[in-house]
C-alpha cells in the first residue's frame, strides 16, 4: 500500500477498538432528547450522526480533525509560490487525523496524479448534454456513469470481509476526488468557453491544476486551493454531506453516494446562497448607482431593508456565533488581492455596517457574516461569472470531506442509516392534544 494508504490503515486499527467499547459498555446510554420542532423541522441540532472528520464549533467554527481553520492555514504545506496550502495536504489530514509534512504531500499529489485521467466514454456523456443544461445536473451524471469504474462494487460481489470494505472505497474515492477537478473544467469549458480543450498540467497541484484547465492565471490558483479547502466539510448533517453518508451507508459504492450529494448541494436552500449573495450585492450597487458606497447611505438601506420585514442575505448562521472563519479567510485574502475591487467595497461597508445594525435590531441570534458573503463576490472578480457554476466548484471542495466520512464509516463499520418515523396523530397523542 502507498505512504497514505498504510497510514489509515494503522489509524483504523487503532479506532476500531474505541467504537466497539463505547457500544458494548455504553450503549443504552442517552445523547439527545428531541423536541416536537425538532421532529417537524428536519431534525435540527439532534445529535445522532457521528464524524471525526468535521466538527462546527459555535465560537471558533468548522474544526477540520481538531483543527481551526486559521490553524489549517498557517500549518498546512503551502503550495509552491503560493500563500495557500496544496489541497492533497488537507486530503491527508481528513483521511489521517494527522498534519502532513511536504514528503506526504508530495505523495499525495503523485498517487492522486496518476488517477486524474477521465475515461473516453465520460466525455461522451458530457458532450451528449444540450450547451443550456445546468452544470451540476452535468456533473451528477458524468459522476455516476464513473459507477462502472468501482472496485468496491467489483471486491464486493466477489465475496470480501466488512472489516476489508474501506479498503476499495479508499481506491474509489481517491480515483474520483483526482477526476472531479477534471470534470468539473471539462464542463466549464464545453458550457462557458465553446468547448475550448482542457489540457491537464501534470507539474500542478490540485488547485494549480484546476484553475490552468479553466484558464484562469494567477492568483487564481490561490482562489481555487482557498475555496476548495473552506468548502471541504461541515459535519455530516447538512443536506450534501448527509446525502452522501446516507447513500453510502447502504453500501452503494461512492460514485452513487457523490452524485446524490451533488443533488443534493444543487438545491436553493443549500448551495446556491452565494449566487444569491452576490446577486443582492449587485443590485444593491445598482441601487446606489454603481458610486462606491457611503456609511450613512448604507447604513439607511440595511435599516430599511430590515423594517420591511427582509433580511440581509450572507449574514447570520444556525450554529455560528461569531463571524464565519471561512468568511475572514476569503476577506484577508480580498484586502490582499482585491481591496479597490467595486463589489469588495460593497462587502467591506456590510461588514462594518450590517453587525451593530442586526444587534440593535434585536432578531438575530449570529449579526455576523457566514462563508456566502464574499465568495461569489471573488468568483466575480476573476472573471468566473457564470452562477451556475458556483455550486460545481463547492462540490468539488465538498466531495473531499464527504468522502472522507465515507471512508471511515466503512473502516469503522457503521450501519445502514434508519431513523424511525411516527405519525402525524402519535406525536398529538405524545403532546396531550388528543
């Protein structure tokens, strides 16, 4: 097996004990109590998913492995010329626990190198779509006719032990987290750039890579390895995430269980707030007529907006607490590369702005900005303009933490996923109504 490979394994060995004690001896023991609203309202905040790879903490945000992304970010190998670490960095740390050295980086690069090539058949499929389709119904199904590719169906059928089943899903999800970039490139161009050719640089790192294939020079690179790495996880029970978890707990091998979390990530509710974000943000400066914006004026928008009973879209969070830490990595990194950029400015006066203005106003828990506030607004800038397409790059992030957890759950040998359901006359019997 390769360096990342024995790695996991000899983590897994050590996991697996802890799992099976905290069953034997504590099995009957209770986590969580749920609330009628927490029934009716698609189960929010019931503890009842277990992950080691992610963990959203209210105060200090996403925690990769322990890890705060301001940890990450100063801690992680840096890619060559670059502010930003290489992505296959945080792939070994989700998939070890453990900060990689450049050695084990580089390894990762290389295993992942020879996986990234895209069978002739996926482009078929690709090309087959009509130019006006949307990208991410595209990319579900380039990914799931990638299905016949699965080793783990293969082991599978052929008669394997369960102790034995992450070891395929280690092969399958490293073969399709090397080709998502690719697939997501190839469908860039063939919707956005007339079918222009997308040449894979073997000297490049995940996010390098991805961004030469689009055609986007520097610091692009630094843009696609930044949003690659905020997007990457946020616990297993946000819809993509636990789509993907609950696809594969079924043993479904990989390619169905990340085509069902792109379905998931491609509704409104979920992956496309920062298209809304930045569409807000345009027709604010259109408001103001595309003048850099003033204090005073702003602050009279948010109040108006506000008093007739609107919200400020990018600001606010169900678990946060305190300023998105993904959102404060994307503004250093703006008021590094883009500070006289006319919609940063828009974002930059919401920050200052909005926050007092929400707290005065008394009706939100977190007056803070979340990861959306900004990161359209970057896209934007670079010259990625296409909404669409947004939620393609946050699969391509998403996927990396997704199949992480998926790897795990069969090392550990977590079951099939089946809440019990009641009705709608049981809960009134439960609460006294009848």
């Amino acid at each position: 097996m390769g360096q990342l490979k024995d790695k996991i394994y000899e983590k897994i060995q050590e996991h697996r004990p802890r799992v099976k004690a905290l069953l034997a001896d504590h099995g009957e023991k209770i986590i969580s109590e749920v609330t009628v609203q927490q029934a009716i309202g698609g189960m929010r905040g019931v503890k009842a998913l277990i992950t080691d790879i992610s963990y959203l903490d209210p105060y200090e945000g996403i925690r990769y492995r322990g890890f705060t992304l301001p940890e990450l970010f100063t801690k992680l190998p840096k890619a060559e010329n670059s502010d930003m670490p290489c992505v296959e960095g945080l792939i070994y740390l989700l998939l070890t626990g453990d900060i990689p050295t450049d050695e084990q980086v580089s390894n990762v690069r290389y295993t992942m190198l020879n996986r990234r090539m895209l069978p002739k058949y996926v482009y078929e499929v690709i090309d087959a779509f009509p130019n006006h389709s949307h990208p991410m119904a595209i990319l579900s199904a380039a990914v799931m006719s990638l299905q016949r590719e699965s080793l783990f169906n293969i082991k599978y059928h052929q008669g394997m032990s369960k102790l034995d089943y992450w070891d395929p899903t280690y092969e399958d999800a490293m073969n399709l987290l090397a080709k998502l970039p690719v697939l997501g490139a190839y469908i860039y161009n063939k919707l956005y750039k007339d079918g222009k050719s997308t040449y894979q640089d073997p000297t490049l790192d995940f996010g390098g890579n991805f961004a030469s294939m689009i055609g986007q020079p520097s610091p692009y690179d630094d843009v696609a390895r930044m949003y690659f790495i905020i997007h990457a996880d946020h616990e297993s029970g946000n819809v993509s995430a636990h789509a993907g978890h609950l696809v594969a707990s079924s043993l479904s091998d990989v390619y169905f269980a990340i085509s069902g979390m792109i379905n998931g990530l491609a509704g409104p509710l979920h992956g496309l707030a920062n298209q809304e974000v930045l569409r807000w943000i345009q027709e604010l400066r259109e408001k103001m007529g595309g003048k850099a914006p003033v204090r005073e004026e702003m602050e009279k928008f948010v109040w108006d907006t506000l008093n007739n009973g609107q919200v400020i879209p990018g600001f606010g969070h169900a678990v946060l607490r305190k300023t998105d830490p993904r959102y404060t990595v994307q503004r250093e990194f703006c008021l590094k590369q883009l500070p006289d950029d006319d919609l940063f400015q828009y974002v930059n006066m919401l920050y200052d702005v909005v926050p007092p203005i929400l707290k005065k106003h008394g009706h939100a828990k977190n007056p803070w900005p979340n990861l959306d506030a900004q990161s359209g607004v970057i896209q934007w800038h670079y010259g990625v303009t296409q909404y669409d397409f947004y939620t393609v790059l946050f699969s391509i992030g998403r996927a990396i933490g997704v199949l992480s957890n998926i790897i795990w759950d069969r090392a550990i040998g977590y079951p099939i996923e089946r809440p019990k359901s009641i009705t709608t006359d049981m809960l009134e019997q439960i609460v006294g109504i009848k």
